[in-house]
C-alpha cells in the first residue's frame, strides 16, 4: 500500500487517473476543510455551505481529467470553488434570504430587544473585524480570505482569480486599508 501523503496534489491526480481512488480521497482529505472554510466566507450558513462544497467536490471529480498537471492543483480546486460559491448565490440567495425574514417576522421574534448582555457580546473585536471583512467588495475579500486564511501566495490568487498577480497585490492593499478604516471608525484600533 502506498503511502499517499507524500505525494504531491499534481502526482496525485496522475495517480487517480490511472486507476488509484485512494489517490482522489488523499486529495479529498487535503482539501476538505480547506475548501469548506473558503466557502463559509461566500455562504455563512453551514448547510448551504456544505452543499456547495458537495457540489465543488463532483466537479472536481467528473472534471479532473482535464486538470492540466503542469499547472498548481490548490489554484484549479480553489477557482472551482469560488465558482461554485458565485453560482449558488445567484441561484438561492435572495430566495433564501425572504424566505428566512418571512419566518422571521412571522415567529413574533424580531419584537424582542436584545439584553445590554447581548449588545456587549456582539460588539466584540472579533466580530468587528469579521464585519469589516464582511463589508468589503467581494474582489478584494476574496483577495484577503485566500491570502490570510488559506496562505496562498499572490501568484497562486491570481491564477484562481485569472488576473496578474500585480492586481492582486493592489486589491490585497485596497482590502487592508478598507478594513483599517472600519476598524478604526469602530474605535478598535
């Protein structure tokens, strides 16, 4: 039995193409919470997230032989994510979301007012930070997420995003400065 892990991604595709499945599942285990993480900052709701990740993982799968094995696999899983990411949105989004306030509004929940407990909680650093993310235009957060949260390197996002690597860097800069201003607004920093 061979031992997968030290393969790389591209070997291992090379791998499940002749005949080795443990080869595609090493992959699956590579990037499983890789690719759910990246998904979560598109769709932050984890059963909406989890199925755009099953939807990812059977593109992967019907799609692999014509991943270009000279190319950076993490670049070409990333992008099919993203996609699949963008496709859900503007499919089930807005559906989703009347859907949600409907429920909402008719459960007699959004009369009640928080506690100063509550207001002191959700007005924590954390998740001011993730706000600031949150409000970025989403070709800078994706920037940032993939950069910060995934450790691309700038020639990596730019292959996922299909742009130079130099506007990359300029939207990474644009992201940190909108997320200082927010920040700083906030009175965090």
């Amino acid at each position: 039995m061979k031992d997968f892990k030290r393969f790389t991604d591209e070997e291992l595709v090379q791998l499940y193409r002749n005949g080795s499945d443990q080869a595609f599942t090493e992959l699956y285990v590579r990037y499983e919470r890789k690719l759910k993480r990246l998904i979560f900052y598109y769709i932050p709701n984890t059963d909406e997230a989890d199925d755009v990740f099953h939807d990812t993982v059977m593109r992967v799968f019907r799609h692999i032989d014509t991943f270009n094995v000279k190319r950076s696999f993490s670049s070409w899983i990333y992008q099919i994510a993203v996609n699949c990411s963008k496709n859900y949105i503007g499919r089930h989004r807005r559906e989703s979301r009347l859907l949600d306030e409907e429920r909402y509004r008719l459960s007699g929940e959004y009369h009640q007012s928080l506690s100063p407990e509550d207001i002191c909680i959700s007005n924590n650093d954390l998740e001011e930070f993730n706000r600031a993310i949150e409000q970025l235009k989403e070709r800078f957060r994706i920037v940032f997420v993939l950069r910060h949260d995934h450790k691309l390197k700038y020639a990596e996002i730019a292959g996922v995003l299909k742009c130079s690597e130099r506007t990359v860097k300029w939207r990474m800069e644009k992201a940190l400065e909108k997320i200082a201003q927010y920040l700083s607004e906030k009175g965090i920093i």
